[in-house]
C-alpha cells in the first residue's frame, strides 16, 4: 500500500497545518474556560452544601447526584426544547412581551460562542465537582479550621488559608478529568456546535469516518499530538498545584 | 443571619430548579401529544402513550436489552480487572508501582476522540469490532479509573491488616476474601458498581464505532432522533434510561444501607 518506510512528515505536516491549530486552539481555550467554570461554581455550592445542620443539604446532595448518572445527549434534548429560537424560554419571553417574535431571541445552540455546549458541560460537570468535593469535605478534618479560628483568623481567611488548600486535590483532579473529557469528546459538539467554528473532536472524527485508508497515517498522528498535549497539561496543572503558594498536596 | 439564610435558600432553589427542570421538560415531552411554539403547555397530554409505546415497539426493546448486556458485561470484566489492581495498590509495594498509578488514570486523561478512533483500528484489526467482547471492553477501559479509583479509597483505610489476622486463623484466601476483604470494601464495591454501570449505559461514541451498529443501545438510538427534531420519541428513549438507571442505583443502595444495618 506504499506505507513501509517510517517517516515522521505526518507529525511536521500536522503542526503546520494551519487549520489544525486553529482547531486545535480554539478547542483548548473552550475546554480551559469551560472546566474552569464547572469547578468554581461546583466549588462555592460544594461549601454551601457541606454543612450537615441544614435541613436541605441531603436532598440537594440527592440531587446533585442526578446529572452525574444520565447521558449528555439527555441534557441536550431538554436544552433544545428549552432555549432553541422556538424552544420555551422564547416562548415565555413572546408571551410576556420582551420580545414580538422568535427571530429576536438571541441564538444560544449551535451559536459562534459555543454557548449550548458550555451550559451542557456545566450541567453535568457541577454536580459531578460538588459530588467529589462534598465526599471529601464530610472526611475532612475540622479541627484544622477551629483551630484557625481559635489563633484567630477571619472567616475569609480560614477558608482561604486552611480549608482550600486541603481540598486543592480534589478540586485539581476533578478540573483535569473535565478538561480531558471537554477537549475531547465528541457527541456535544456535534449537536450543539457551530459549523464554522468547528471543535476538534468533530474535526476528527469527520477524517476518521470520510477519509480513506491513506488518511489513517496523519489522523493517528493528530491522535499522537492530542494525547501527549493532554498528558503534558494534566502533569503541568499538578505540578503548578502543587508549587502554587497555597496549594499545597493537602498537608495530611 | 436571617438575610444569609434566605440567600442560601434561594442558592438552593436555584439549584433544584436548574437540575430538575431539563427532567421536567424530558417528562412532559414524552407524554405530550403535540408541544409547539408559542404554547408554553402542551396542548393535549396523553398518559398512556409512554407505556404503550414500550410495550409495542420492538426496537426500545432491542435498545433496553443491548443496554443491559453491554451494562452487565462491563461491570462485571471492570470489577474482575479492578479489584485486584486496587488491592496490589492499596496493600503492597512494588517495583513500577508508581507508574501504575499513573497509567490507571491515562484513560481519563487522553481525549475520548483519540483513543476511540484508534481503538476502532485496532479492533477492526483484530476482528474484534461488532463482537460483544469489543464493546463492552471499550466501555470498561474508561470505568477502570473510577472503579481502580473508588475501591482503592475504600481499600486503603485498614489496608491488609484484617485479612492477615484472618489468614493467620487458618482461613483460605478464598475464605478471607469472600469473609474480611468483601464485607469490608462494601462501600468501593458499591460506588465501582454503580459508576461503571453508569457510564457503561452512557456512552455513546465507543458503542457505536466498535459496536459496529451490532449494538444500537438507549443513548445511541436517542441520538438521530434529536438529530432528525423527534424530539418526541427521543424523550421516550431519555425517559426509559432514567428508569433503568435510577430505579438499579436506587435498590441497590437500598439493599446495601439495609445489609450494613444487621447486627453481624
């Protein structure tokens, strides 16, 4: 089939492939700002929730549970019902009069912003961080924070100093397993993304499926390049976490 | 104080409103009979369309049974790989443990796309693409790391000192291991079940290249019906999957909170 010699033209032909990196880019600041966001909105509600005096925290720990357990194309259906151009939020907006017809409702799925794949990936990636969080927080030991307390540090300070950093772990890996899994899955971008802001994954796959047996050289090699970059950067975000004043490995 | 109660309340509100209305609108879709803009209800519901549409449509059926299969298998071949890799994790020292440690968590670590499109050439290779085995160890690779995960937290704890004590007292390792290690990692147990079952019942892009459309299971059949706008029949699919996997989740920590209450 003319494919015995090794040469590594595929890997100089992929790098410089302008498209590819274009791709390439855009889909990493989507899936940093994405999984950023899941952690930080899943961080904040994992404190609210972690009290046990609160009659509400175990229902909403319930039900936080729910989007963990049920697919991505789940949560896309209802968002297309919902916030499509004709879904159920234009509808109400028609109704109360904000708006006079579905055309000036503003585009939110398949949009230039990648919009309805964020909310999806927030709808499943909160929960999941607030679920990994709270399990840790309950083990957590609280005397590290009364006694932060007792040599008198504020609120603010105690959380900043004591409680953060001995969660910075779980926090760290739950943002690694959400990058990874933003930066590289393939089903909601296909759904929700735009076709002239393509998503890498879709990108891929696209080649994978349509293109013959001589394209298998190249397509591996861009699979080569997004797993060493995606281990690379997970490493990398451990060893910042680790080095980061204030994210220490935990201390226990 | 009074003030930061409310506002916790309405964080909380806000929550149960944002994770429960897609079930909602998922709910009200599968039953509805027509449900177009501008109406905000659905014109007219009717109740009993969702359950005889699972009674006499063969193909939801031939999707719950492929889901099932393929949920099965992969919790069992994930919990037959993962519990000894957690035990030699969690007990012993060894040369490459490090390294171990690292390769468990590789699949959550390199993207979906990359790993599925290869795995597919590799599989095509073999002879192994369409085949039963093929799927449901795609699916196992990416439970592994929750499952490795989740029985090594559990297993760490007490690591080995129980099952020397009971080895000590003349049990077999089958004795101990049934007996001390089972009944004591309950809980890992329980979380490796049910996330590989999970995200065995979620996934979408492995079950359809590897399964080679031998397997066409509840999320992928759920897939050209949203693609196509029926939205309709695609709701029934999401409404079915929520029952085969809360009402599984459900009993079984039911069974396992009950177990543990029993005087030993």
């Amino acid at each position: 089939m003319g494919m015995e010699k090794l040469s590594l033209h595929y890997y100089t032909d992929a790098l410089n492939d302008k498209v590819f990196l274009k791709i390439f880019f855009r889909t990493f600041v989507f899936a940093l700002f994405s999984a950023g966001m899941a952690c930080f909105m899943g961080t904040v509600l994992a404190f609210l929730f972690k009290r046990n005096d609160n009659p509400f925290t175990k229902p909403f720990f319930k039900l936080a549970q729910l989007p963990v357990m049920l697919p991505h194309i789940f949560i896309v259906l209802a968002l297309i019902q919902l916030l499509s151009q004709t879904g159920l939020v234009s509808s109400l907006l028609t109704r109360i009069g904000i708006i006079h017809s579905y055309n000036s409702f503003p585009l939110l799925l398949n949009d230039q912003w990648q919009i309805g794949i964020i909310l999806t990936y927030l709808w499943k990636e909160v929960p999941f961080v607030i679920v990994s969080l709270v399990l840790v927080l309950r083990q957590m030991d609280n005397r590290y924070r009364i006694v932060a307390d007792n040599l008198g540090a504020t609120k603010w300070q105690a959380f900043w100093n004591v409680s953060l950093p001995l969660l910075m772990p779980a926090i760290v890996n739950a943002f690694i397993i959400n990058f990874s899994f933003n930066f590289g899955s393939y089903e909601v971008p296909y759904l929700l993304g735009n076709q002239t802001k393509e998503m890498l994954p879709v990108y891929i796959y696209d080649l994978y499926v349509q293109g013959d047996y001589t394209q298998l050289p190249m397509i591996m090699s861009l699979n080569l390049i997004l797993s060493v970059f995606s281990i690379i950067f997970a490493g990398s975000v451990l060893w910042l976490s680790k080095h980061l004043p204030g994210g220490h490995t935990g201390g226990i | 104080m009074a003030y930061k109660k409310v506002l916790k309340l309405l964080v909380y509100l806000l929550f149960a409103v944002l994770v429960l209305m897609p079930l909602f609108v998922i709910f009200m879709l599968a039953i509805s009979k027509t449900w177009n803009y501008p109406s905000l209800w659905p014109k007219w519901v009717d109740w009993g369309y969702y359950f005889r549409f699972l009674v006499t449509n063969t193909e939801i059926q031939s999707s719950l049974l492929a889901s099932m299969e393929l949920a099965v298998g992969t919790v069992v071949l994930t919990i037959l790989i993962a519990y000894p890799t957690a035990m030699a994790l969690s007990y012993y020292d060894f040369r490459g443990k490090k390294l171990l440690n690292i390769l468990v968590y590789l699949p959550m670590i390199i993207p979906g796309i990359a790993v599925l499109t290869n795995m597919d050439f590799i599989m095509i290779k073999y002879g192994l693409n369409g085949s039963f085995f093929g799927v449901v160890s795609a699916h196992t690779l990416f439970c592994l790391p929750y499952a490795i995960k989740l029985l090594y937290d559990n297993l760490i704890l007490w690591k080995d000192k129980y099952e020397v004590a009971s080895r000590n007292l003349g049990a077999t390792p089958l004795q101990t291991f049934f007996k001390v290690t089972i009944p004591l990692n309950k809980n890992g147990l329980q979380g490796a079940v049910m996330m590989s079952y999970i995200v065995s019942m979620t996934q979408y892009l492995g079950t359809l290249l590897i399964g080679d459309g031998n397997y066409i299971t509840l999320s992928v059949r759920m897939f050209p019906f949203t693609t196509e706008g029926k939205y309709r029949i695609a709701a029934v699919y999401g409404i079915t999957f929520m029952l085969v996997t809360l009402i599984p989740l459900y009993l079984i920590d039911i069974w396992v909170t009950h177990k543990g209450r029993k005087p030993a």
